[in-house]
C-alpha cells in the first residue's frame, strides 16, 4: 500500500501574510480580517444556563483575556500545543468579549432538576425547549453576537451512565440512519438554526478544567486550558462575524460554491429535515440556508432528498451566495453525509443546469 502525504495548504492572515498553522498565523500576524471596517472588535456575549454555570463561564473567559501558557511537550513537539495569547483589543485578536447581565437567561435549578424524572427522550426535548427559548429572548434583543449555553449537567450526567452500546442501540432505533442527530447539542441548534445569533454550547469541563467522571472513570479526554482557550475563541471570533484565516486563492482557480448538507430531526422527533449549515466560496466567505424535510430511504436507511427537493436546495443556495457575493460561481461543489442517490444526483444538475454552471463535484 502506498500512502501519499498531502503538504499543509498554508492559509492567509492579516495584510496577506501566509502560514500553515492557524494559531501561529494568529499569534504573529493576526485574523485575515483585522484591518477590515468590518471585523469584530466588540464581541457582546450573552449567556444561558443555570446561575452557577453562567458565573463559571464568565469568569473563564474573563480570564482568557490575559495569555495562558502552553502545555509542557518532548523536544520537537513543541508545535502541537502553542500558548494562547489571550483574547483582548490588546491581543493578536485585536478583539474583546462583551459582558452584559441584561444578555443572561438563567434556567432555574427546578427546571434542571425535573429532567432527572422522566426519560432521557423527552429528558432531552424539554431541554432543547428550555435553552431555545431563552436563546430566542436573548437573539431577539438585538445586543448579542454570540450566544453561549451551558450544557445541562442533569442530562449529561445520565447520558454518560448509560452504556455506550445502549446509546448508539437507542440512536439507531430512534432515528433509522447516520447523520440525523438527536442529541441536546444537534436538536438545539437546529431549533436555533433560525436566529441571528449563533449558538455556542460548553461542557463544564471546559471551563472547570476538571474532566468528566463516571463511576471514578475519565469520560472523555480534556485538552490543556490553552488549547481549549484557542478552540473556544478562534470559533467565537468566526461566528461573531470575523474571519480567522482563509485559504489561499491562485488567479487560476475557479470561483466555487461549497455546499455542506447536513440532516436533523424536529424538536419533536416527528420530522427530519434537511439544512444547507453552511453556503461557502472558495475564501471560506460563508451563508446559511435552510432546506425543507427529508426521507428516509427503506434500502439503505440513510437520509434522502427527492429530485425537487435537492433541486430547490441547491437553487436557494445559489440564490444567496449571487446575494451575498454579486456573482454566480463557476464550480459547485456539494458534500453530504449520506450517498447520493439518482434523484440527489439528477436534482443537483438540474441546478447547476438551470443556472449555466458546468462543473459540478458531488462529494
């Protein structure tokens, strides 16, 4: 078996300079969008989850705001944990985090606590319910950019009891495929998917930097408190409006339409329906679209469009990328988490056909 190595494609940060490690391309020259009018500067931040969480949260992140040194590595590794240089005006990021107590809804412990007498299914709905709704107060303020939820302890605790091959055995019963989540973190943002303001969910241990126990066993690996710093910020500075890196763009390439369809069920259950999460161009410029519902195919079980509903998808999406970027693109390419069926494929060029565009990638 030969094994080819793909070279790291480097990406462009501030006034051009190119790097192929994201964090040392923020630390030396700062996000692609810095010396843009429209690049974040003040990130309001509103915050959902019970009293005691919200407080953790804030002060975490207060604490991010001054560097965090970096995990101790073995010589020649010292690239793969990078210290994290804070998160302030004054930081590479050249932008800060906004709190503000009138952008906080907190969930009453009472609430919580009646998650823990009924079973995990509608555990799980009346969570979902609980934390959209105080997300939807919040985004219809106006105020926020991004808003963060506390991930219920009460139902992951009770997730994390069952054993693992009673969780995916459920799964698979309650959903019939792959890539149709039913869990808190899928069910919310697919109920948010709608508002302004994105969502960003955080486990306790984020914050807390003590990993999760069951029965005195380590849940999931936690990574060092820089790392977690970088992966939490770089992606709250992205969904505030501002671009991190982008890819580097030849003259030669083919302006391109990147597609992501993902699947997910109703609140309820009742439903499965499909979403565009993200409409992107090849600079990683990105929009969101929303799809209508889905099937379930009887001989693969795996979620499925018809050929009008994948045609109309792919149309609205090319709707607003013209929308967002004057153009049309010259390639679309479209990426799936099921195979693509003859109707899929037969309704995605028909797209593509409706509107001249000639390449097409089906991934």
């Amino acid at each position: 078996m030969k094994a080819p190595v793909l070279h790291e494609p480097e990406l462009e940060f501030r006034a051009g300079n190119r790097h192929i490690d994201p964090r040392y391309g923020i630390s030396v020259f700062g996000p692609a969008d810095a010396d843009s009018p429209t690049g974040p500067r003040q990130i309001p931040i509103a915050l959902v989850g019970p009293a005691h969480a919200v407080d953790g949260i804030r002060s975490w992140l207060q604490r991010c705001q001054d560097p965090i040194e970096a995990k101790e590595t073995k010589p020649g590794q010292e690239n793969l944990h990078q210290p994290f240089p804070g998160f302030s005006g004054d930081s590479p990021f050249g932008a800060q985090l906004v709190f503000d107590d009138a952008l906080v809804r907190e969930i009453p412990e009472r609430q919580l606590r009646r998650l823990a007498r009924v079973d995990i299914a509608s555990a799980t709905a009346d969570a979902v319910e609980l934390y959209a709704d105080a997300a939807r107060s919040l985004a219809e303020t106006g105020r926020c950019r991004v808003i963060i939820c506390a991930r219920p302890e009460e139902l992951r605790d009770r997730e994390d009891h069952l054993p693992s091959e009673e969780v995916v055995t459920d799964r698979q019963e309650e959903q019939g495929e792959q890539g149709a989540g039913g869990d808190f973190h899928d069910l919310l943002k697919a109920a948010a998917l709608t508002l302004p303001a994105p969502l960003q969910l955080m486990r306790k241990e984020t914050w807390t930097g003590i990993p999760a126990k069951t029965n005195g066993q380590t849940v999931r690996p936690l990574q060092d408190e820089a790392t977690r710093a970088w992966n939490l910020h770089t992606a709250l500075y992205y969904k505030a409006g501002g671009t991190p890196w982008r890819m580097q763009r030849h003259s030669s390439d083919l302006a391109t339409c990147y597609v992501g369809v993902s699947f997910y069920r109703s609140a309820s259950g009742n439903e499965l329906h499909t979403a565009v999460a993200q409409v992107f161009n090849e600079r990683g410029d990105g929009v969101v679209v929303r799809g209508g519902t889905a099937q379930i195919s009887k001989t693969d079980r795996q979620p499925h469009l018809t050929l009008s509903d994948a045609r109309q998808l792919l149309l609205d999406a090319l709707a607003e990328y013209r929308t967002t970027h004057g153009h049309q693109p010259a390639r679309i390419v479209v990426h799936k988490t099921s195979n693509f069926t003859a109707s899929e494929v037969d309704g995605f060029h028909e797209a593509a056909d409706l509107r001249e565009i000639d390449h097409v990638d089906l991934l």
